[in-house]
C-alpha cells in the first residue's frame, strides 16, 4: 500500500466535547490512486489531512508512505521532510510574481535549465502554458487553482494533499475543475487524497471515497458501493436523496422479498440483508431514483415539494398513510405541488438496516 494509515487518532487540547476529532481510522492508497475524505462539518477529515501532511501529531495510531512510518508512537516527521505537496481553497498565490515564478517557487533549488523545463512542463499539463507571465490576479478563479495544482506538483511531491480546493469557486466552474484535476492527477500519475464536502465533487475525483462521520471512518469504497452498498445507516442517508420506510423481510413464492409502503420488492437475492435480522422487521432505503412517476399506478402520492434540476425534478412526496418518499422525475413531467401522482418502486439494490424505534 502506497499510503498507509492505520488507527489513526487526532486528539485536540482545547476539544470541549472530549471526543477525539479523529478516532482510529484506517484507510490505504495505491500508487496512482485518488482518494476523497467527506462528511459533514466538524467529522474529522480536515483534521486526518493534516495529520498524513505532518501538521497535526497524531495521537495513536501510525501514518506511512512507501513503507516509511511518518508519523505514530514515538515518530513525528515535520511536514517539510515528508515530500507531501498540498492544494489550499485559497490557492495561496505570491500576488508579486507571475504565474512561472509561482510554479517554480517550490523548484528553486534545481539547475536553471531543469527549472524551467519543469515550469513549463507544469503548465503545459494543467494548461496554462499561455499564462505563464501574467500575474495572478489576471487569471480567473479556475486559471488560479490550476496555478496552485501546477506549483505543488512541481517538487514532484510522493503524495498530494487537496483540503477543500474548489469551494471558493461558482458551482459550474467547481464541477467542470474537479474533473479537470482529475484528467491532471491521472496524467501525472499522482497519488493523492482530498478533502471536500461536495459529493459530486467527490464522485467526479475519487477513485475511491471515505465517508467520515464524528471522527470516524464509516466506509471507505468506490462511488457506486457508497451509492448502492452503504455499510451503515449514516452513509445510506449522507450519500444521494432518499428516505427510510418501514418495511418486511418475508418469504414470498420465490424466495424472500421485502414488503414495503410501495408494495412488494423482489429482486432481493443480493440484498446486504441484516445479519441479526436476516426476517422480520427492517428500514429499507428508497432512493429517489428507486421511485419512478408511473400514471397506471395504483400507488398515489401527494406532491409536497418539488426542485427544479434542470432535466429533471427532485420531488418531496407523501403516501395516504403519511411516508415520506422522494423521487427524480423528468422535467417535462412537470405537475404541480399539491397534486396526486402514480409512483412505483424500480429497486436495483435493496438496502436494509435494522428497524429504530422511532420508525416503529
């Protein structure tokens, strides 16, 4: 494993809740490949960057790079020593210097010739061969960040760290750049890890994902098993849109099936079935995507809100019975709040947890 850490821990003085603000985590990187941390506000991701970068010390636990230990029991190797280049939000950009003499500020110590011949590979790679003397603040929002991405490759860094690099940007300019900088980092053959709090971010980045949640790791996978195999509650409710409904396990003719507010679902052969719950009562996940506008359908549901997305609507909707459900529906089918439509349930991967009380 290229990047290795094993049961990481952060822990910070001046916490008032005692709670470590990382927790035992463990997650690994081949070389070439792209990890993304997320989560929401306060999980701890930012706070495991700085712990592989050598910003923060870790409080249990070990961090290693190609087999070298960096940080753990009695190890911490400052974070100029680590080869580890990092991409900030605010790109960091020397205001005084133009774009070349920024990419090759992190290069000084080489031979002329090999400075510039980097420089100029770097921004042939992201680019920005054009720019190369302008100044910063002559370059768009996109044009700076991909600036920043160039400088810290430049030192051909062993891993890149990436902590929140598109949020100052518009939401266009955000999505089209994370997959720029993907089409980069695989072009340059970098192993990296971000940290972002966007999950199309995440998705359009990421080889593979980690879901953290109060300082811990609650799955880390590829996009599709996030979206279709969540390992626990937290992650099925944190990735996409949907909802849990009350629901049983049940044997049905041809096997077992899942009986739902929508009716029967059977195509359940390689549902994650809960292991102490394998029949009998269940919270089964219906994504708004599981859900599909069917007029001829006996099932009803009353419009309570809806969004436009451009080629679609994401509808917030009630049974007779009061469950919430949501659904992605073409934007041409555009019906209004407060009507009735016909829904049924097209499940893919059924996705079952325990049942909670609350839900009895």
């Amino acid at each position: 494993m290229f990047l290795d850490v094993r049961q990481a821990s952060v822990r910070y003085a001046r916490s008032t809740t005692g709670r470590a603000a990382v927790d035992g985590v463990s997650l690994g990187l081949a070389a070439g490949q792209i990890g993304v941390l997320i989560g929401p506000s306060g999980c701890g991701k930012t706070s495991l960057l700085r712990a592989v970068a050598g910003l923060e010390r870790l409080a249990g636990g070990q961090v290693a790079i190609e087999g070298e230990v960096l940080g753990g029991p009695g190890v911490h190797i400052a974070a100029e020593l680590r080869r580890v280049g990092m991409v900030f939000q605010d790109y960091a950009l020397f205001p005084h210097l133009s774009v070349a003499d920024n990419v090759a500020f992190g290069v000084a110590a080489l031979p002329r010739d090999q400075r510039q011949a980097r420089v100029q590979r770097m921004l042939d790679l992201v680019g920005l061969a054009n720019a190369a003397d302008r100044a910063p603040h002559q370059l768009s929002g996109g044009q700076q960040q991909r600036v920043a991405l160039a400088r810290a490759l430049a030192p051909q860094p062993r891993l890149l760290l990436l902590d929140e690099p598109f949020s100052s940007l518009d939401f266009d300019l955000r999505e089209r750049l994370a997959q720029e900088v993907r089409v980069i980092l695989k072009a340059s053959r970098t192993t990296a890890l971000m940290v972002t709090h966007d999950q199309l971010e995440a998705f359009a980045v990421g080889d593979v994902i980690g879901v953290m949640n109060q300082g811990r790791l609650e799955q880390w996978a590829d996009a599709y098993t996030l979206y279709h195999r969540p390992a626990s509650r937290f992650v099925a409710e944190f990735i996409g849109h949907g909802v849990f409904a009350p629901a049983q396990v049940v044997a049905c003719a041809n096997g077992p099936c899942v009986q739902t507010p929508l009716g029967e679902i059977h195509d359940v052969a390689g549902a994650p079935l809960p292991e102490n719950l394998a029949w009998g009562d269940c919270d089964v996940l219906l994504r708004a995507d599981d859900i599909v506008h069917d007029d001829a359908s006996p099932v009803r549901a009353l419009i309570e809100r809806k969004a436009f997305r451009g080629s679609e609507f994401l509808l917030t909707l009630s049974l007779p019975g009061g469950q919430k459900l949501m659904a992605h529906v073409p934007s041409h089918h555009d019906h209004q709040v407060g009507e009735w439509i016909g829904i049924r349930a097209e499940v893919d991967h059924v996705v079952t947890f325990p049942r909670l009380a609350a839900a009895q």
